[in-house]
C-alpha cells in the first residue's frame, strides 16, 4: 500500500470535510451548501461508505486529497503532509530539492517552535520568562499545551540553529524568522530576547509567532535604561509569509474546534493571553483575533463549526472598533452574535486570574448584539432632541442593514421605530437608500460572473440520463428491464451514453445481477478501459452516479425505484423521438426541394410511426 493509500484508509472523510464545512445527516450520507460556490438549497453530498464527495451544482467531486487540495489550494505532495498526522502516519523524507517552498517554510517553523520551547524550559536566560508566565498563572501543562517559547538575546543564534539542519538564509526568511541587513547581503534573526506565543493554522502547523519582550527588556525602559528592543514594541509579530496570512488565521482554533463543535458557539477574543487563560480554565471554544477587526475570511472559519458567535473586546476604543468592524462581518455573514460584557471592563485573562467564575457567568449573561447596541446608544440620551434622534438612527441603521435574515432585519426596525418615535418606512427609505449605494453596477456584475463561472449547466436529457443510471446502480436488480427499454442512442451523445454501453457488458458478464458492487465495478473499469482520460471520466461518473442516488433516491423503496425508472424512461424516449422527428422534417422538406416523391412518402410514412410512438407514451 501507497503512502498515499495508507493515509486514505486511516481517515474518514465526513471528519475532514466536517472541519470545513457543517454537514447534515441525510440518509446514509450527508449533504452540505458547496464551499466551492455560492447556492441556496445544498448539492454538496458527501457518502461516508465509499469516502468520496460531489457537489451537483458546480460538478466539483473526488477523494479526501481532491477535497483538500480543491479548498486549501495546495498540491498533492502538500495535501499528503496536511493529512499524514491526522492519520497518525509518519511521511518518508522527500529530497529537499523537490520538496516545495511551503513545505520548506513549515519544516523551519516546525524545527524554531521546538528549539524556542526548550530554550524556555532549559535555558538560564529564560529563567524571568518562566517566572513571568508563572505569574501570569500559567501552569506548566498549559506552557506545553501551547508550545511557548522563548528567543535568546542573539543577533544570529537562530540563524545558525538552522542552517546546520540544512536550511539557506533564503528559506528562512521567507519563512519570516530573518530580517535582511540594509545594504547588505546577509541577515539576522527576528526575534531577539522575547517570549515566543507559536500561531498555528486551523490544522495545527505552525506559521507564525506572537513574541512578547522579555520582562528584563521592559523592566529596563520602565527605568528609563537602553532597551531599543522594547521600544520596537511590547509585542511583534511574524510578518505575512507564503504559509502566514494573518487574516485567514485565527489564534488557538487549532485547539478549539473540537470544543466549538461541542458547545454549538465560538468565544472570540483579542489577545493571545485571553485564549489561553481561558483554555486553562475549562472554557475551550474560544479564540483570539489578534487585536483586530475579524476579516471575512475569519469568519467562514468559524461557520464551518458553528452559526453562534460572541464577543468579548476590550473597552478601550481601539477594542470597540475592532467588535464593531468584527460584528459588521459577522452580521454579513448571517451569523448569530452575542455580546460578552465582563464587570469593571476588564478584558478575559484579568477576570480569569481574579474569578474563573466571573468569566464563566459573563458568557452565559451574554445579550444579543442588537440589545447590545440599543442599549450603549440610548443609554443617557436625550430622544428630546432632534439631533440626539438622527444620531441614534443612523448609528443603529448601520448595524441593521448587515443583518441578512429579512424577518430579524424587519423586527429591529420596528423596535427603532418605536424607540424614536417615528415611522417605519422612514427607516426602510432609508436602509433602501444605502443598498443601492452600497451594492454599486460593478459588484453586481462580479457576482454574476462568479456565479455563472462556478455553476455548470446540464441539458434536461442529461439530467434524466444520470437519474437513471443513478437508480440503475442503486437498484441493480431493475437493470434487465432498463436495457430491455432503452437503447443507447435514447440516452443522447453525451458521456452517458458510451457510459450505458460499458454497464451493459458489464451486467452481462457479471455472477451477480442483484446488487452493484461499487469496488468491483471501479476494478472492473481499470481492466476493461485503456484510454486513460476514458477511465478517469467513468470512474468520476460513477462516484456522481451513486452519490446522485442516494441524494434523490435514498427513500425509494424497489417498487417506488421502478415506477420512477419507468417515468424517466418515458420522458427519455419522447425526447428521443421528437428529436427524431425533427430531423425527418428537415430531410422531407430537402427531398421535397429534390421533387423526391418517393423519398417524401417513405419519410412521411415513418413520421406518422413514430409520431404514433410519441402517442403511446403519452
């Protein structure tokens, strides 16, 4: 067995998919909205018996690795590294020249996370690190747990670290642990004397660090001593590198999506220290944004877990900028957001190291965030006053237009109204108004075009062909009859028909005309099909087909399955027929040209028989 194999056979593909997408249970399968474009009702169908997915309006389909390639965008050789822990396999070295850019960044950030962690709890240099941490309330579980570290206080010992595992200045400061000298041509490292808090992708690998001054650095500026580190900031982070992109990343969701899952809701906080404290506490569904507005892309990493989400900023003004923009998205988004308001304005880790209890009461007393926002812009205002009026309005208005469920939207309109006094379709003309601002000519063509890019379309016949060999697989034991019924040509020059054919040999060679066998049939294929790209379409009609199936079909019992056989193969042959009629039209009107007596009797004759035919479905 294939690297490759072995992964595939360890994994179930439902759970990885889960970690992306939120699935619902129909059936044998599941059904989800497609990831990969926009729609309403779901044709995303994910099968756990034969651990393959199709979404039936893009026509996007495969494998574990297809799926994982398809939405991460990464190549085969990434997809295997991406889903070899979570098999618990141990993947063969690849040559380094043939490894890629990214893999390269993940394997030095692998390697500095483990140098700094043991730096941290080895190195007498640390020792005010580990006090500090200490004081914090961090226990020595939770500094493991989190993987944090410390930077010695060296220009290039990093750097040198590195280079004797193999790896060339190039590699690691695209991988952002170097800065390139001005004018020169050689480097240093980043990160010099500093706490080091490891960022990880949703998926555990580690891009990016948070790294905090040491507190010797910091206790030497308080005293007004040199220490231009502190003075480059209390905290630095990575920057953006080809594995880091700190609006698709969220801090600590690697660890909290199980407990996300559990709990049906995400906490989201600003700091990293808030996420761990909380994590230490027993409170495990939350995550950090870094002390910035959550980006749309944020936010789809969430919904994949869950549609509840709350907040909990500092009161400061640059937190509630930061919430308001993070709500703007989520509302966007059609999110459910509450809001978390901790006594005496504290933020999550303070609260945490005073009373775990505090916190823990602040979540459940959560207020939906219109309440929320009703209740700071009214708080102390005078509704005397026409100015006060118009100020709360369009503050209010600005949170109401981002709400996407139309009946949400329509009550807090209404308790406006009511609040200010006025009417509602004044509120309405103006929420109106600022769509049609908003939503401007180009971004309508964008998403057009997005859309019509994303969505492949099907004629009627092969729809009504893929429904019938879709019911055929699933219950085989009506094939006879189907083959009976239809020829080939009935089911149109599309991929179904040669596909039909295949099965018709297939069946007649088969011991067992009862049951399909779906491995059986794909091992079939292998041996009975040399045109490679052939085999690749038949065996990816195949995993449609019976996804198809039980996507449409799944509570047809055999005798429902036959009635709707026969419907089909009805509609599939009047189609069939008429197109025959038509061409018979164009040669009589041709032989008539011709004055062809006889060619247009003999045409006419065979017209009015299958006109007769068309009849008889009827």
């Amino acid at each position: 067995m294939s690297q490759a194999e072995d992964i595939k056979s360890k994994l179930d593909l439902v759970e990885i998919i889960r970690e992306y997408v939120q699935l619902k249970a129909v059936g044998v399968n599941f059904q989800a909205r497609c990831p990969f474009h926009r729609e309403k009702t779901p044709s995303f169908v994910v099968s756990p018996e034969r651990q393959i997915w199709k979404c039936f309006g893009c026509g996007k389909g495969g494998d574990v690795f297809s799926f994982v390639m398809e939405i991460e965008g990464l190549s085969f050789i990434e997809s295997l590294r991406q889903l070899a822990p979570k098999a618990g396999i141990q993947l063969a070295r690849y040559n380094p020249q043939e490894t890629s850019k990214r893999n390269r960044s993940l394997d030095i950030m692998d390697m500095t996370v483990n140098y700094f962690h043991k730096l941290l709890a080895e190195s007498p240099q640390a020792q005010s690190a580990r006090e500090y941490l200490n004081q914090r309330g961090l226990t020595d579980e939770t500094i493991r747990e989190f993987k944090i570290g410390y930077s010695l206080d060296s220009w290039n010992d990093l750097n040198l670290k590195l280079k004797q595992k193999g790896f060339n200045d190039q590699e690691i400061f695209l991988a952002g642990m170097a800065v390139k000298k001005e004018n020169a041509n050689s480097y240093y490292d980043r990160f010099r004397g500093r706490i080091m808090f490891v960022i990880n992708d949703y998926n555990g690998n580690p891009v990016a660090f948070s790294a905090r001054v040491s507190p010797q650095k910091e206790q030497a500026e308080v005293q007004g001593l040199p220490a231009q580190e502190f003075r480059a900031g209390k905290y630095i982070n990575s920057p953006q590198t080809p594995i880091y992109d700190k609006s698709k990343i969220l801090f600590g969701l690697d660890k909290a999506k199980q407990f996300i899952r559990e709990e049906d809701t995400t906490i989201v906080v600003e700091g990293q220290m808030d996420v761990i404290s909380s994590y230490q506490a027993g409170v495990k569904n939350v995550v950090a944004s870094s002390g910035t507005a959550l980006s749309p892309e944020q936010i789809k990493l969430i919904k994949r877990y869950t549609d509840n989400i709350l907040f909990s900023f500092d009161m400061d003004e640059a937190g509630q900028i930061a919430a308001e923009r993070g709500i703007e998205q989520a509302l966007a988004q059609d999110m459910n957001i509450k809001i978390i308001q901790i006594p005496g304005g504290k933020d999550p880790d303070d609260c945490i190291r005073n009373s775990i209890e505090d916190w823990k009461q602040a979540i459940k007393n959560a207020s939906s965030v219109m309440d929320y926002y009703f209740d700071k812009t009214f708080t102390n205002l005078d509704l005397n006053e026409i100015a006060n009026k118009k100020q709360a309005a369009a503050k209010l208005l600005k949170v109401i237009i981002n709400i996407k469920n139309i009946v949400e939207q329509d009550t807090w309109i209404m308790k406006l109204a009511d609040r200010l006094e006025i009417g509602e379709q004044v509120l309405r003309e103006a929420i109106s108004k600022a769509k049609n601002k908003k939503q401007t000519p180009a971004q309508n063509k964008s998403t057009a075009d997005f859309t019509q890019s994303q969505v492949k379309t099907k004629t009627h016949e092969e729809m009504l062909a893929e429904s019938l060999l879709a019911l055929t697989i699933k219950h085989w034991v009506n094939f006879g009859h189907i083959i009976d019924q239809v020829e080939p040509d009935v089911l149109g020059k599309n991929i179904c028909h040669n596909f039909y054919k295949k099965l018709i040999i297939y069946y007649n060679n088969s011991n067992n005309q009862t049951d399909f066998n779906y491995q059986y049939f794909k091992e079939w294929l292998k041996n009975n099909i040399e045109d490679e790209q052939e085999l690749i379409n038949f065996s990816d009609l195949v995993d449609t087909l019976t996804l198809l199936a039980e996507k449409d079909f799944y509570n047809l019992d055999l005798n429902q399955a036959r009635v709707e056989i026969n419907k089909i193969i009805i509609q599939l042959k009047r189609k069939y027929l008429i197109k025959k009629m038509v061409e018979i039209e164009h040669q009589i009107n041709q032989a008539e040209r011709q004055k062809d007596l006889d060619k247009v009797n003999a045409l006419l004759e065979e017209f009015k028989f299958i006109a007769e035919e068309v009849k008889n479905l009827d």
